[in-house]
C-alpha cells in the first residue's frame, strides 16, 4: 500500500526534529516612522488577498473544486512586473496563506480584507513575506532595501531569520514576526514526581498548585473598567484602544512571569483541562475571559517544550470530589457545595483543602500518564533489542553464498 506524499514543511518539521530544533516566533515592534510605508505595503496585500478570493469563489461556483496555492502562483506570476509595487514572494505567501486559512476555516470565501482606516470593519495592516526577502545586519531589518529600525529585545544578530510577516495593531503601531530555529533540551528520562507540579485553575485563585500555594487572581479588566466606560461614553476612540491594550498588556505581562518561573522550576507540570470556552458563555464569563486561562496554559506547553519540561493537560472530571489519599469521591459535590472550601473525608479522615487536593489529584493523573509513556518507551526499546537479535541469528544462519562474505571478496 503506498503512502501518501509528504509536503516539504513535514520533512523540514522532521529534519528539525531530530536535530532538537524547534521553530519559535520573535515578535518585536517597529519604530512608528515606518507605518506610512508598511500601511501603504498592506494595502497592495490586501488587493491581492481579495483577488485570489473572488478567484477561488468563481473557480468553485464553475468547476466544484478548490484551487490550490500553485495554481494561483500561476494566476498571480508577473503581477510585480506589470506594475504591482511588492515583492514577488510576498505574494506568494499571500496566495499560500490564503489556501491555508480557507482549509482551516472550511468555508468557500473568507472574509474580503479592507484598506479604508474610516471603515467599522478595517482589516489591521499584515504584509507576509519568506525568507530571502529580509536580512538583518547593524541593527535595522532589510526589507526591500528599505532599513527598518527596530527594538531588538531578542538580540537578532544571534538567530538565522526565517519567514514572517509585519502587522498592526488596533493603535496602528507595526511589529515584524520572525520565525527562528531555537534548540530544545532533552525532557528527561528518569522519574520526576519529586519536582511534578500539579495546577487546578480557579477565579478566585487565578491557579493553586500541589505544593499547597495559590496566586490571587488580578483584576486586569475590572480595575480599568470605569475608565473605559468613561472613555466609551464620550466617544474617546484612541483612549478606549489604549485602555484595551493596557488591559492585555498587564495580564501578558503577569501570565508571562508566572508560567516563567514554574517552567524553570519543575520537571513535570499538569494542569486541568477546564473548558474555558464553555464558561465564557455563561454568568461568570467576563472573570473567565479576565483570567486569561487558554493563554497561560498555551505559554506553559512552548516554554516546557524549550525548558525540557513535561506538559501536559490532564482530565480534571471530579478532582475535587476525589480524596486524593484514598480516592473515595466524598467530597463536596454540585453548585450549592461551591462555597465549601475544606472538608474531611469520611472514608479515611483525611482533611482537604479543596483547591490543593484538586491540584494534587491532577498532579497523580499527569504522573499515571508518564509512566505510561515511559512503559511504552520500555518497551519499544525491548522490540528493538529482540529484532536486532533475531536478525543477527537470521544473517548468520543464510546459506553459503547468500550471506556476508566470512573473509571478504576472494581474488581470482
């Protein structure tokens, strides 16, 4: 049965992967006197994006199907030459990240992407481009022979750039996003219960983990909330989007350190698996959107992965319920039992912290799954030893003269 053909980003992915590299992305902002040119550069990538979209909107309505990213490469070849002031690549990445995001979205037309900074619906500026197209050196980034100054927090000069793009924000200040090839540390291989860190996430508490301590949750929306009810009745549109971005900035800033921290202390972390999209939808939803929990789980996973630490997010169904000494689910159960924070269990009289006990029941579900991967790296260790074996019985057992010349190849 033959294989289906692997593209050229799965064998890169590969290849990165048995050399303990990863690909990370380096966000970092432009000085605010290049906007003019990179708004006038997203409003050409715009022009295509539309273009390749009624493109494919027409190709589907005549002939049922979806057209690829080469065949608008195709569509799209010489556009530069006849007057389109941007780099040919760059529009090669536009048809490739078009076709990309109509598969991710399943739908047969995207959204049309809108130059006017009057329009309700303006799409923030975005300007792809690969890697041959920017270089850096004294400083600045090259883009087109244009010299972009920059804050160089990351230290460029010691990174080989990939692909990227810049875009804008809701203030209209721009940042370039640069994919690098970061390597990775081992995890390690030995048993790590000792340094596991369990973590229940709450609203209350922003986290409490298995040693027993807890970080209060911030109030990063509630406390600018005045302020921006102040800024939105009297029609204060920039102050509102400085608010907003103060908003995201604090809890970036705090979610950040956190998952830091813990990542440099731990050998192995495991936290809930709490649905945050479902409880978004509920009456609790602007302290779960306020808690930024998807955004502190998704900074834990790539700086475990950098760290050499394990990550995963385990199963949280009646961590609360359960003892986590006896396992008997006598805890406190259902919505009138929110409100109490320690109990006893009447199995073996153990007494609970109802938050600790979570944690240190997800902390024992992240370990029974470990060792579930190292068994199954036990053994495929093992399969390997007893095929090694029995191919060596097999070749020193072949008939004369089918087998490996015993004293070489004989001269004549």
């Amino acid at each position: 049965m033959t294989q289906p053909p692997r593209n050229r980003r799965q064998e890169a992915r590969e290849h990165n992967l048995a050399q303990g590299l990863t690909t990370r992305v380096l966000r970092l902002r432009l000085k605010d006197k290049h906007a003019p040119l990179l708004r006038a550069e997203a409003t050409r990538v715009n022009l295509v994006w539309n273009y390749v979209n009624a493109l494919s909107a027409q190709v589907l309505l005549r002939e049922g199907r979806f057209i690829s990213s080469d065949e608008l490469h195709r569509f799209t070849a010489g556009a530069t030459r006849e007057g389109l002031d941007l780099h040919s690549q760059t529009v090669q990445a536009v048809n490739e990240e078009f076709t990309t995001r109509r598969k991710q979205f399943k739908k047969a037309r995207l959204r049309w992407r809108v130059s006017n900074r009057a329009r309700s619906n303006y799409s923030l500026g975005w300007v792809p481009f690969k890697k041959s197209a920017i270089s850096y050196r004294g400083g600045q980034l090259f883009f087109r022979g244009q010299a972009l100054s920059l804050w160089d927090s990351y230290g460029l000069a010691g990174y080989e750039l990939g692909a990227g793009s810049f875009s804008e924000d809701a203030r209209g200040r721009w940042y370039v996003n640069l994919t690098v090839k970061v390597r990775k540390k081992p995890l390690p291989a030995a048993a790590v219960s000792a340094d596991a860190l369990g973590i229940d996430l709450g609203l209350k508490s922003h986290m409490t983990d298995s040693l027993g301590e807890a970080v209060q949750a911030q109030r990063f929306y509630r406390d600018l909330e005045p302020a921006l009810v102040a800024a939105q009745r009297a029609g204060k549109k920039e102050r509102v989007r400085a608010l907003h971005a103060k908003v995201f900035n604090r809890r970036k800033d705090f979610l950040h350190k956190l998952s830091t921290q813990q990542a440099r202390d731990s050998a192995a972390i495991f936290v809930g698996d709490v649905n945050s999209k479902a409880l978004a939808r509920t009456r609790m939803a602007k302290s779960v959107l306020d808690a930024g929990w998807s955004a502190y789980r998704t900074m834990l996973s790539y700086k475990c992965d950098d760290a050499g630490v394990w990550f995963k997010q385990v199963d949280e169904s009646y961590s609360t319920q359960e003892c986590h000494v006896c396992h008997a689910r006598t805890g406190p159960k259902g919505r009138e039992e929110l409100s109490v924070r320690r109990w006893v269990c009447s199995g073996c009289g153990a007494e609970h912290d109802r938050d600790v006990n979570a944690a240190l029941n997800i902390k024992a579900r992240g370990l029974a799954w470990l060792e579930k991967e190292f068994s199954k790296a036990r053994e495929a260790r093992a399969g390997e030893a007893v095929l090694n074996k029995s191919a060596g019985h097999s070749l020193s057992a072949l008939a004369p003269g089918h087998g490996r010349p015993a004293g070489g190849i004989p001269f004549l």
